[in-house]
C-alpha cells in the first residue's frame, strides 16, 4: 500500500526520488500524457524505508540497481494539481544515487501510474530552468549539491 491518502481537505503524498547526474545532466522522465519532466521515484509504500523506496523505484523504472550515495534534499510542498484542482500536501525525499559507468545506456520501460509510457531524458543541469520540471528547485539546486541534507519548503497554495 502506497502512502498517499486523501483527506476532507485535500490528498497527502509521501515519495522518493533519484538524483542521477552524469557529464552535468540529469535523468529526468517524461510521458506522453505531460507536457513537464519529472524526477526517477515514486510513493513510498507501507512497512517500507525511503532508502528501499527509491532503490525500488530506480529498479522499477530503469530496469538497474542503483546504490545511494546520500539523500540531498527533503521537499515539503503545498500545491493544487494543475488538471483536477486537488490539494496536495507532499513530503519528498531526494537521494543522490551512484551512477554506473553505462548509465547512458539505461533504458526506461516503465508506465505511469495512469497506464502512459515513459521515457528517460538527460537534461543538462545549467539548462534546466528552461524546462518544465519538477521539482522545480532543482534548477537552482542541483549547481550546488549540498553536502548533508537540505530541506526545502514550498507552498504555492495552501
């Protein structure tokens, strides 16, 4: 069971995410339902670390096994979903993964949780705040890694 549940004033998301970096890009994944990138993660289930989440996460979606380097980032965020208005109030976790010799060669065969196919793309960490993605923090963030974590609280609608 996926930590996520609605409550009378809106729906409460708890997730991971993975920090890929090579030659100064960043994986990212997109499908063809959005028009934004998004990071490699996902929900967090019942009974499950975070530190297993995106381990699971990395697997399901890229089809490798991925050790941590360390978690970077810890994103509170207060939104309205764009389509649907629903309020969300979400916790992430970001790790730093360690990336493998032939990453570029990673292949996504995954789906998102609305049955659309994903596909992985490198966006250059400079150019990021270019691009629709999220987390949005990232284009900011990700030029200066800090070296234990960081939290990050964001309300754009509360």
């Amino acid at each position: 069971m996926e930590l996520m549940f609605k409550t009378g004033k809106g729906r409460f998301n708890y997730r991971v995410g993975a920090i890929i970096i090579h030659n100064g890009r960043i994986l990212m994944v997109k499908n063809n339902r959005a028009p934004y990138f998004y990071s490699v993660g996902g929900r967090v289930k019942f009974d499950e670390t975070c530190d297993e989440a995106v381990k699971r996460e990395v697997k399901e979606e890229l089809g490798v096994d991925l050790e941590i380097d360390r978690p970077v980032f810890l994103h509170e965020l207060f939104f309205d979903e764009g389509t649907t208005k629903e309020h969300f109030h979400e916790v992430s976790i970001y790790f730093l993964m360690k990336t493998p010799e032939n990453v570029e060669k990673i292949i996504c065969a995954s789906v998102d949780e609305r049955g659309s196919r994903e596909e992985l793309c490198w966006i250059q960490i400079e150019k990021f705040g270019g691009y629709e993605a999220y987390p949005n923090f990232f284009a900011t963030e990700l030029m200066r890694l800090p070296t234990s974590l960081k939290r990050i609280v964001e309300i754009r609608n509360r």
